[in-house]
C-alpha cells in the first residue's frame, strides 16, 4: 500500500464554513487539501436566500443564535464579523441590497458568493478535491489518518464541517455528528430548525384552502420568544419567515400563539366602525383588516358572530380582541429535515473551545459550521455562524 499523501491541513466539507476555514489557513502558509464528496461546492450557498444568497446580517449579535452555551459563539462572531465579511464582498465588487431586517442579499446571484470564495481559496493555494467519499478517519501520531475513495491521506489538523441533517437530498449526510461520536465527544439531540409546520388533521382541513395568503403577525412560542414576521398559509400547513424562525424555538406538543392584529387595538377600531356604520356586518369589517378568505374561514370555524357591528356586546367584542391577538395553533410536527434550512443541536459545545473550535479532549481535531450545536436565526445569521466558525478555525490549524 502507498504511504498516506500528507497535507498540514485537511477540512472535510466545502460548504459556507469549510470554505472560509480554508482560505484563511491558506493565507497563513499552510497546505491546506478542502475535501467534499460531492461533484460541486458550495451547493447549499447556491440555493441559499432564493438563489440570492442571504449572506450575512447588519445585526449580528449572539441572542440571534441557539445554543446551549449562549456565551459559546460570542468570541468567533467577534472576531469575524458581518463587516469582515462584507469587506470581502465589496473587495470583489459584488453588488448587494439590505431586504428587510438588516438582511443582506447578493443582487445577482448566490453563485458570486461561491465564486468569490473558490477565488479567494484559490489565491491562498488551496487544493480543493471533490467527489471524495472518506471510508475511515483514524488519529495517529502527530494528526490523523484518512482513508478515502481517492486514497489515503494523512494531516496534522483535521477540520469537519459537514453541515447539518438538513435537506438531504443536496447531500446532507450524519458524517460529522458521527465522526463525533467516535471521538468520545457528545452530541445534542437534533431536530429540524427554520421549518414549516404541519397542522393536525382538522386544521389542515380548515386552513388549506387559504394556501398562498400571507399576512403580518406576532408569532410566539410557550417559552416566550415571540418574533414580527409575514405568517404564509400553505396547502401543507403554516409558513413564512414568522412561523420559521419561531418553529426552531418550538418543541412537539406545545402551542403557537399569534397575534393576527399587531397593529390594531381591535376594541377601538370595532366602535369606530361601529360609529361609522352600525350595519355593516362584522365580517365586512374584519375584512378590512384581514385577508377575506381567511375571515371567511374563520367565521365557517365559529370564531366571529354572524352580526351587524351594532348587535355585538361588550363581552363579545372583548372575546374577539382575545381571540384575534392570541390566535393558537398546535402545529401537527415540522416539515422535517426535508425542508429545514437548518439542524438545532449536534455537536455539543462544551466539548470545544470558542476561540478555536479544537475538540478539547482530541487535539488536532476541530468542528466548525452547522455541525455544531449553534443554529441562527433567519436572515443571514446561519451564514454568518459559518463565516465566523470557520475564520476562527481557520486562524490556528
Ligand atoms: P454546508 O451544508 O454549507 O456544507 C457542508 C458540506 O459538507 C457540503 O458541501 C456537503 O457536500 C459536504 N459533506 C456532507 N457530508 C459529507 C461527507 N460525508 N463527506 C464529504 N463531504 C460531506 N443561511 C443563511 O444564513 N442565509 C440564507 O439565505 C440561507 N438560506 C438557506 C436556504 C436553504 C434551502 C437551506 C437548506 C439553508 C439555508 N441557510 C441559509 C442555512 C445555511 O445554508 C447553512 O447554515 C450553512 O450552509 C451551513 O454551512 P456549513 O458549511 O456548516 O454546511
């Protein structure tokens, strides 16, 4: 058998993190091999943001992530900022645009982000080969050994960054919360993060005629994290930015309350529109206030009185405010890893340092990007984690 080919540093996954880690180890000398087993980097970038690529946030700050050690991200998102990384898009001239919510778009295309990191890669010399399966991993003196479907190869530092459980149909694969385990290290539970809700079987039959309307609400969990988002109805249940960012603080059994008005004080504006026009029934008048079809809905489930504004009493207007600002739903479940844009949990932050994301107890071996318990929040902070992780790794291997 030949002898293993040896790099200083080998990183298993070019995806957002992989990627970062690499060139910037690339640029402090290093002989860096970026290993992926698939035919083309960088594929969740691609489809990322709409395939406009929501890169990073202007308001990046570690409340936006989840994770059992809230502190953990703290020092690598300090060190690698938004601003670093904005920095690097302006140095290649790619045009971008804030969308809403300091979300940060490409105004072209995800693939100038793919670009600029393979170009950057590329300038700081790093070997980048796909379509690499890694059959085995094993430490031995002075790093560790790979074993691979293009041959043995050998490093001093070994970086995962694997991604997530998320859409496995662009290769999600359990490869890095495994290789965890067969390193002693722990790994947290996983579910799916920033994933559309399934309804049980009597609201799905309700709500899945209102399939593409969307409107603006408060959505907030049991634990009471509450974020002012578009909610969408969907034919398989609920989405839209609110019910995504909420569902990663979700857990199975327990409600959803939305504000359907967060606008409106409901009291006042019945009695105004009552003191305009007492006739008008009251589904007339929460039309003006809420998309048509789903006050219609509403009304066929029993929730609005079949009235004129001037027949409602004060105790029914007082129940129509409770009900219209704490509208609850027990989702049914999630989508699932099928359509989650992110995996909560994995491996466990206590088990590496925050500065450089070494696995404390195997020297050499380090964990960067989703793979680690630490999910964002919609709107480029994901991407941001990746940035971040990966700089810090990428500043010591
Ligand atoms: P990532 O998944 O990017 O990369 C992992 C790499 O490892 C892949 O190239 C994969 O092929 C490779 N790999 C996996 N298993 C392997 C194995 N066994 N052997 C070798 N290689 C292996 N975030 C955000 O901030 N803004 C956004 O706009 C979006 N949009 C978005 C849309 C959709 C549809 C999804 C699914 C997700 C997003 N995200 C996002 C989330 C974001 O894509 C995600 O958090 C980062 O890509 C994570 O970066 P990583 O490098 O950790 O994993």
């Amino acid at each position: 058998m030949s002898a293993a080919k040896h790099h200083q540093v080998i990183i298993i996954g070019a995806g957002a993190a992989g990627l970062m880690c690499a060139l910037t180890a690339g640029y402090r000398g290093r002989d860096v091999l970026l290993l992926d087993n698939a035919k083309q980097l960088g594929r969740k970038i691609l489809i990322s943001g709409g395939g406009r690529c929501n890169f990073t946030n202007l308001n990046i700050e570690p409340a936006a992530y989840l994770c059992r050690n809230p502190h953990f991200c703290k020092s690598a998102l300090a060190r690698f900022t938004q601003w670093d990384f904005i920095a690097m898009v302006e140095r290649h001239g790619i045009a971008f645009h804030e969308k809403t919510l300091g979300q940060l778009f490409c105004d072209d295309s995800a693939k100038d982000i793919v670009d600029m990191l393979t170009t950057e890669c590329d300038w700081a010399g790093v070997k980048i080969q796909l379509r690499t399966e890694i059959l085995n991993v094993q430490a031995q003196e002075g790093g560790y050994l790979l074993l691979t479907s293009q041959g043995d190869l050998s490093c001093e530092s070994l970086v995962i960054a694997t991604g997530g459980l998320s859409m496995p149909k662009l290769g999600a694969t359990p490869f890095g919360l495994q290789l965890a385990q067969q390193f002693g290290l722990n790994v947290l539970p996983t579910c799916a993060g920033l994933v559309p809700f399934t309804l049980q079987p009597q609201d799905k039959a309700n709500f899945e005629q209102l399939s593409g309307i969307s409107l603006p609400v408060v959505a907030t969990a049991q634990c009471g994290k509450s974020f002012r988002e578009a909610l969408l109805f969907t034919h398989r249940g609920l989405s839209g930015p609110a019910v995504l960012q909420i569902s990663s603080y979700w857990k199975p059994g327990e409600s959803i309350s939305f504000n359907l008005l967060p606008d409106t004080d409901l009291t006042s504006w019945l009695k105004e529109q009552c003191a305009e026009s007492p006739k008008l029934s009251l589904r007339n008048a929460m039309a003006r206030l809420l998309p048509k079809r789903l006050v219609e809905v509403l009304q066929e489930m029993g929730a609005l009185p079949d009235k004129a504004l001037n027949q409602l009493g004060k105790a029914e207007i007082e129940s129509l405010q409770q009900y219209f600002s704490d509208w609850r739903i027990q989702p049914g479940g999630t989508e699932g890893y099928r359509t989650a844009e992110v995996t909560l949990g994995g491996v466990d932050t206590d088990e590496l340092s925050s500065k450089t994301m070494e696995a404390r107890k195997q020297p050499g071996l380090y964990f960067i990007g989703e793979v680690v318990d630490v999910s964002g929040w919609l709107g480029g902070y994901n991407f941001q984690w990746a940035w971040s992780s990966g700089y810090a790794a990428g500043e010591v291997v």
